[in-house]
C-alpha cells in the first residue's frame, strides 16, 4: 500500500504543478478554458492527497511497521487512538497534514468563489498551486512518510508527551490555523497579481481568515492546556519558540481583522494590509520552519531533518515575492481619504494595530536572536522570560485598555467630551475594582493590580455598549443580529479578558511551596491540607511503567489526589503525571508534582495553588463563541455584496 | 507495486486527467476563451458601488453612534450635512455610470 501512497503524492504534485504553471499562464493570456482546468487541477490534488493521507493513517492504524514512518512513530501497545495521532507526530505525516489541509481549503475556496470572482480567482489558483508544489515537493523528494523497510517485530513508540487526548485535536487545530491563513494571503496576492485591489478579495476571504485566526487562537489554548496538565511544571506558556511560532501569526492576523474594517469602511490602509496579510502568512511558514528545522531548543521540536533549508528557501523566495508584489502595485493601493481624528474608532485601530505588530516583531526577535548570535558570535543565547513577559506587559496592558475604549468611540471623530461620558461608568468600574483589590490585599502586585482594573475597565465598556445597542434597537438579539462581526467580536474581546484575568492570578497571585513527606506525614498549603498516605504503583498497563502517591486533601477541595512519575514502554524518559484538583467557585487549581527518591520512603513534593487559572480555560470557550457569532452569516450582508458584485459581470 | 494499488493508481490519475480536461471536453470549439473579467467601465462601477455602500455605512453609523451617545448633538449635526452630500453624490454619480453603460 506504500507504493499506493508514493503514487498518489506524485499525483498531487503533478496536479499542484500543472495548478501553478498553467494556472499562471492561463491568468496572464486571458485564457478562460485553461483557467478552468487549472482550478480543476487544484481540487483534484486535494482528493489524491486525500488517497495518500487514507493510506497513511491505514498503515498507522493497523501498525503497519514495513512503513519506516509507522515504525518510527508507533509501537504494538500504542491505543489506536494515539496511534492515529502520529500521523502528525513526526515530520513526514506533519507536512502531509499541510498539504491535505492546503488542497482542501484551496478546493473549497476557489469553487465558492469561482463564479463571483472568476477573474481573481484564476490568480488565485496558481498562487495555491505554488504553495501546494513546494509541500508536494517536499513529500515526494525529501520527507515521504511512504518510505518502506524489512517490518520490525515492533515499533519504537510515539513520544510520550504526545500521548495525550489533546494531541488528538491540538496540532490539526494549529495546522487548520496555519495552513488557513494561505487563502487570504493567496487571494491579496491574485488581487495584486490581477491588479484589482477593489475589496472583493477581502470580502470573498473574510470568514476564511476568521476561521483560520480561530483555528490557530483555539489550537495555541488546546496547546497552553496540554503543557498544563502533561508536560508537569506547573505553567502553560513558556515562550517556547516554537509556541512563539503560533502566537507570531495570530498576532499579525489579529491586527489584519481589525485593519481590514478600516478599509472596508474608509477605504484606507490597503498596502498595510497587504503587509499584514503576507506576514501573517510567512509567519506560519516561518513556524512550521521552526518546529521542523530544529534550528533552535524547543520541547516541541519532536522531529529534526534536514527539511529546514528548504523551508527558509520557501520563506525566503515567498517574501521577497510578496514585497516585489506589493511595491509593484503601491499605485493602486493608495488610499483616498485620510484619518480625520486621533480620536476616531478607526485610530484606535491603527493604535491595537501598531501595538500587535510591535509585540508581534519583538517575539519574532526573541525567536532569531539566539540564530543571530550564532551566526555573529559562533555562540547561541538565548534570551529569557523576563523579555517577553516585560513586552508582554509593555504592549499587552495598552492593547487591553484599547479593548475597552475602541467600542466606545463613534467612527471619523469624537469630541473629548463624549468620549469621557461614554467612558463615566468603564472608569468608575475600573477604579473601584482598583480600590476594593487594594483593600483585600490584591496590590502586592503591580502588573497584577493594572491588568485586573483594565479587565474591569473593558468589561464596563462592553456592557455599557451592549445596554446603549439594546437600548437604541429595542432588543439584544436584534441589535447582534444586525452586525454579528461586531458584536462577536465583542465577547472575543470579553474571552481576552478573562485570559488577561487568568493569566495575572496564577501568576501574579500563586503559591509555589517545596515539602518532603513519608508516608502518614501532612502539610500545609495556601487553605489545603494535604496528607500523604503511601504509593500506587501502575499494575498490568502494557503502554506504562510507574508509580503514584496518593495524597487525601482537605480545605477548598476535598478528596483523594494522585500524582507520579510515569515511563512509557520504549522510552527511557520518566514524565511527571501531575495531580490536579479545581475549586470552581475560585476558578482555582491545587497542583501537586511528585519526586520519588530512589531507595527511601521519602517524596518531594511541589505544591502550587494557582488562582484564577481555570478562567483561561473559560476564555478558550467564550473565544470559540465568540469567533462563531462574528463567523456566522448575515443574508442581508450576502445579499448586498451580490447586487455589488453582480453589475460588474453581467 | 501489488495489482491492486496499481489498479488504483490508474484509476486516480485517469481520473485526474479526464477531470482537468474537462473545461477542453464540455467545450472543444469555443467562439470567446477569454476569462470575463470586468471591464473599465464595470470596473469604475464597482469602485462607485463601494463608495455607494461606505457612504450609506457611514451615514448609518453616525446615526447609530448618535443614539447610543457616542456623538454628541452638535457633532452630529456638523456631521450629517456631509455625510448625507457624500451618500447622494455617490447615487448620483454610481446612476450615471450605470445609465452610461446602458445600451441606447
């Protein structure tokens, strides 16, 4: 069936070469048949790569170990459900994940858009093909996951972090976020190509950049959670390069969704979102760069070749493709009207917009420095939390208080006036939360205190916005049925504050204690009395080998806690397999990580009690809906932008 | 290679063929193969038609900001007169374009 799989990847590169070469050609000669055929060829390479990825995961199921790349990645006692999750375990079935996704977002976008826009579109395509050769490429001649081999009588395992429910959903949710951020780029560049910059390439790609900013905000969540509760520190971000690798394009994207309005509705700022929209995109590939390359430490470097080159070959050429083309068409993207105010709601736009890119570019520099000082100095540093969480702070806490004043201030101008009684009950709010956190002894922590009244700030302005909308509609449903973007946006916005609000509790305002304990002995900590009553070890598991403590809690939470050192079969590493009890009505976690000593009774323990930390769990949820509602469609808006668009091809 | 995924093989790729070909298969003999791009002339009415729909968004928005009290009175009366004249010289000037464009 390898044999199967290798076919078929040669297929789609053919497909995906014939897409980009002929595709091209046709664009340039007007040519509408071999258009045509070119876009056929794009949807046709998603259902071969469709056959390949079928065959993949067949062999990854059925423990096919004549596959080196199952072999590699699987063992006999992996649960099938693990085993599936190898295909995006190692490098091979990675990029094969990035071209299944590639083909089918592309198939899916240009046969929904191939009447409306059939003369973008026929540019569109050859910019996907060209997109879909490099990966194909990739699979055919560098990293096929179909090479075969004399079968082993067993396989090596897929690496012990990975074996976790989240890996199930967490790497295809960043590669939906990733590999979904081509379409916008594809279609800004066939607009470019075309030389039609009107809006329709935003309108025809505005749901599929929501959808791929979701996928990626929701994946680096799934991500954060995973780091939580398998890789056993007790953080869930760690400014991990290759987790800066997910956060880069969501950044750029953000600031894209929010710039793109201003050109919707002014007309402006066209070449900055062409930057935004090709940096998005080359961020994601920069990422996927990083993650294979192995270029710099990352825990999440699980596979390291020889692919990197080519994929900085790919972002390098891609880069320069996009900078040529904008320059190139600067003359048509040239706005026509002005900001009228530095109190408008599209300045405080431009402001988050300014702020994401700046905190973007500075992780984007955390990242390269060590590759830098490698190159310049022959040794490679790294540069450390402090960094980030200082920028962090430095454009994170603005762009927050932007959340809560942008909703409040009306397009083109305000005066000073009304924006300060638009903002009485957001500063009150703000302020008295301020106070009462002080008084209760929350103000030990100054980054802490400011990121709680900013949340509370924010989330006074988006409750007076809802109260005045409701009040100026007669109705909620109606007035978020009106503008679902906007208002979706709105409880985007509230899941960010929640994140804000997590994030400074558990960090701000955690507890981290050391305690030996032996059997019968208890402590101590932060409200919880922990009592440790002796070990667990895990009996007849053929995947696992390791022990647990179990410790009888008392306090907040009441119950029975298990914490220990795991080893998988095939891997000489021990994991930790931390306990986790949540206080719901704290929002709040008791985190316990064992450390057993070899030949005594005695157990380290490291108890950490992290407040508020569940609500940046919360956040990831409201986000979705959040996301939902601004995706949702509104036939009055596609009813609107068809009588537009329909003029101008009858 | 087994019979079987040789068998498969040939079906994907004569699939593939008959499918890329198949804009050259519905239509041999075609009298215009040029892609239907806008014209200049339609293309100049899809740029007023955007300018049509921002400037009766804009018009929209300030009523609305207006209500919820974003936009003072004054504002809003200094506001409205341009706005208004921005919306009615886009019709005015999106209805030439499209009666121009009309056969006699």
């Amino acid at each position: 069936m390898a044999d199967l799989g290798r076919a078929a990847l040669v297929v789609s590169f053919g497909l995906a070469l014939y897409a980009f070469v002929v595709g091209a050609f046709a664009a340039r000669l007007n040519r509408r048949r071999l258009a045509d055929s070119a876009r056929n060829a794009l949807v046709v390479c998603f259902f071969s790569t469709l056959v390949a990825s079928a065959v993949l995961a067949t062999a990854l199921v059925r423990h096919d170990f004549s596959f080196s790349y199952v072999a590699a990645h699987t063992n006999r006692t992996l649960p099938w459900i693990y085993a599936l999750t190898a295909f995006w375990g190692g490098q091979e079935g990675s990029l094969l994940l990035w071209l299944l996704v590639l083909t089918g977002y592309g198939a899916l976008a240009v046969a929904m858009n191939r009447r409306l826009l059939r003369d973008l579109v026929a540019w569109v395509v050859p910019v996907l093909g060209g997109i879909a050769t490099f990966f194909s490429f990739m699979l055919v001649a560098v990293a096929s996951p179909f090479n075969v081999q004399t079968a082993p009588v067993d396989g090596a395992g897929l690496t012990p972090s990975l074996q976790n429910p989240y890996m199930v959903a967490h790497p295809p949710m960043l590669y939906l976020g990733y590999v979904g951020l081509s379409i916008p780029f594809a279609f800004a560049a066939g607009a470019m190509l075309s030389g039609r910059t009107d809006e329709r390439w935003i309108v025809a790609t505005r749901r599929w950049t929501l959808a791929a900013w979701t996928f990626l905000g929701f994946g680096q969540l799934l991500g954060a959670h995973w780091a939580y509760v398998e890789v056993g520190w007790g953080g869930y971000y760690a400014w991990d390069p290759v987790e800066n690798a997910a956060l880069m394009p969501w950044l750029a994207a953000t600031a894209f969704l929010h710039s793109v309005m201003i050109q919707e509705r002014k007309g402006m700022l066209k070449v900055w979102n062409m930057v935004l929209v090709a940096l998005a995109f080359e961020l994601s590939v920069f990422g996927t760069f990083l993650t294979r390359s192995g270029v710099v430490n990352s825990i999440h470097s699980f596979a390291q070749s020889s692919v990197g080159g080519w994929f900085l070959a790919f972002v390098v050429i891609s880069s320069v493709f996009s900078l040529v083309l904008i320059l190139w068409r600067l003359p048509l993207l040239q706005a026509k009207t002005k900001l009228e105010s530095a109190l408008s709601r599209e300045a405080t736009f431009l402001y988050n917009n300014l702020l994401l890119v700046a905190l973007c570019l500075t992780i984007l520099w955390g990242v390269l420095f060590p590759i830098v000082t490698e190159l310049v100095k022959g040794e490679s540093r790294t540069i450390g939390r402090p960094y980030y969480d200082f920028f962090l702070r430095a454009f994170g806490l603005p762009l927050l208080l932007l959340m809560g004043i942008g909703p409040l201030i009306a397009w083109r101008r305000t005066s000073a006036r009304a924006l300060l009684k638009s903002l009485t009950w957001p500063i009150a709010t703000a302020l008295v939360t301020g106070v009462v956190l002080i008084v209760a002894g929350a103000g030990a922590s100054r980054p802490g205190l400011i990121a709680y009244t900013f949340s509370a700030f924010v989330i006074a302005a988006i409750v007076v916005e809802l109260v005045r909308g409701t009040r100026a509609t007669g109705s909620l449903f109606r007035l978020v049925g009106r503008n679902r973007r906007r208002y979706g946006g709105y409880i985007v916005h509230f899941a960010i504050v929640l994140l804000a609000i997590g994030i400074a509790g558990s960090s701000a305002y955690g507890t981290n204690v050391e305690r030996q304990l032996r059997p019968g002995q208890s402590t101590t900590v932060d409200g919880y009395r922990l009592a440790y009553q002796g070990v667990d070890p895990i009996v007849n598991d053929p995947n696992r080998t390791g022990q647990y403590a179990v410790l009888r809690v008392s306090g907040p939470w009441s119950g029975t806690l298990r914490t220990g050192n795991v080893t998988y079969t095939g891997f000489d590493e021990t994991d930790n397999d931390v306990g986790i009890k949540t206080d719901w009505l704290r929002a709040q976690d008791l985190y316990v990580i064992a450390d057993f000593q070899k030949g005594s009774n005695v157990v380290f323990f490291n108890v950490l009690v992290k407040p508020l930390v569940n609500l940046i769990w919360v956040a990831g949820i409201v986000f979705l809906l959040g996301a939902l509602v601004a995706m949702w469609p509104d036939a009055r808006e596609q009813r609107r932008l068809v009588l537009r668009l329909a003029p101008a091809r009858a | 290679m087994s019979g079987l995924a040789i068998a498969l093989v040939a079906v994907l790729a004569a699939a593939a063929v008959v499918i890329v070909c198949l804009p050259f298969l519905r239509e041999p003999v075609v009298e215009d193969d040029r892609l239907d791009a806008p014209t200049a002339e339609e293309e100049q009415r899809l740029t007023l038609a955007e300018e049509r729909d921002r400037a009766l968004a804009a018009l929209k928005e300030l009523e609305f900001d207006h209500r919820t009290g974003k936009v003072g009175d004054e504002e809003y009366r200094e506001l409205l007169p341009s706005l208004r004249q921005s919306a009615a010289e886009a019709l005015r000037a999106l209805d030439r374009a499209q009666s121009d464009g009309e056969p006699a």
